[in-house]
C-alpha cells in the first residue's frame, strides 16, 4: 500500500470549464500550481468544491490525469471516488489507482438512505477492491443524506488500507469520537469544517 502522511492543509480544487461547459484544462493547471505554491499539504479533485457528482467519467479521468501531471509529486493527490453504487465506486477508485493517484477519499452514498452495516460493507468492498490504495472515508451528512456514525468508523478503522476519516459534518462531539475511537490505531482524523 501507498505510505502517504495524512495531515495540513487538503483543498477541495475546483474543477474550472469553458463556456461550453469542457474542462479548461489550463486554469485547472493554474490552479494546481497556485495551490502548491500557496503551501497546501496536498490537493482534492472531486471535493464538494470540484463538483465531481455533475462529470462524467471522460471529464473526471482528464480532470485527475491533469492533476496528478501538472503536481508531478509534489504534494499527494486525493482523488474522490465515491460514487452512489458500490459498483461505480469501485470503477471510479481502480480509475484513480491507475492514472497515480495517492489517497482515494470516498464519500458516503447519496439519495438512498443506508443503514450503518450498509454504509460498512460498502467502505469494506470498496477497499478489498483496491488493497493497495490508502482510504479516506468522508462524512457530510448535508449533501448526502448519510452519516458515518463513530463505531461505524471505529469497526472500518480495522481495514488496513482505510487510513483515515474527514468530518465534514460541522459537529465537534462526532469529530472527537471519531478521535477516540480510533485513538489506537494508525488512523487519521481530518476536519472538513473550516471552524474546526
């Protein structure tokens, strides 16, 4: 598995288009290289902020082959693969292996509402699929409609390529089980939520 250090600061990179609605493939550039030189610790395609929920998979393979091209190692690439089926999930996560990406960060189905033990199997498929990848599940519960409640991260935390989890939920009391829960173990606890 990718031995990559979770930690700093990890934006969201917007995904910019041209009037037609095509990836401008330079500002996308651009912007990768503002963001590096800015200090950031790594980058985020497909973030709430890059939209990857309205591309197709042609607009997201160009989006993260540009990425991960224009950082050329410099800092690591996140790349969002979750998708709403575990089956696209699984698509989009051996897409990004392939193309170099360093972490996966994958957020909860969307639309349907999912048990725990549903939202458990699927994080499991997704990371037997891709045994070599580090995982990054990420919560946020407003755009999705599904939470990962702490003991649900506690029992994914005993994956060993489920490296680590973003709270995106706002909630403090969720980010500090997800904290304790996990305490033991070489897992990363992140803050989506800019206040926290």
């Amino acid at each position: 598995m990718k031995n990559v250090e979770i930690k700093g600061i990890i934006p969201p990179i917007i995904t910019p288009m041209n009037d037609d609605e095509s990836i401008n493939v330079a500002e996308l550039r651009n912007q990768v290289n503002r963001l590096i030189d800015g200090g950031v610790h790594a980058l985020f395609p497909f973030g709430t902020n890059g939209e990857g929920y309205i591309l197709n998979d042609q607009e997201k393979e160009l989006v993260l082959k540009t990425v991960i091209d224009e950082t050329n190692g410099r800092v690591p690439v996140y790349a969002g693969t979750g998708c709403i089926s575990t089956k696209d999930t699984i698509r989009m996560s051996k897409m990004a292996e392939s193309l170099g990406a360093d972490v996966l960060s994958i957020i909860t189905p969307s639309f349907a509402a999912a048990s725990q033990n549903e939202l458990y199997e699927h994080f499991k498929a997704v990371a037997e699929a891709v045994p070599n990848m580090p995982i990054v599940l990420y919560n946020i519960p407003a755009r999705t409609g599904n939470a990962i409640a702490p003991d649900t991260v506690g029992r994914l935390a005993e994956i060993d390529n489920i490296v680590g989890a973003k709270d995106s939920s706002g909630n403090w009391d969720n980010l500090k089980a997800y904290i304790e829960l996990t305490r033991d173990k070489d897992f990363a606890v992140i803050s989506g939520n800019d206040s926290l």
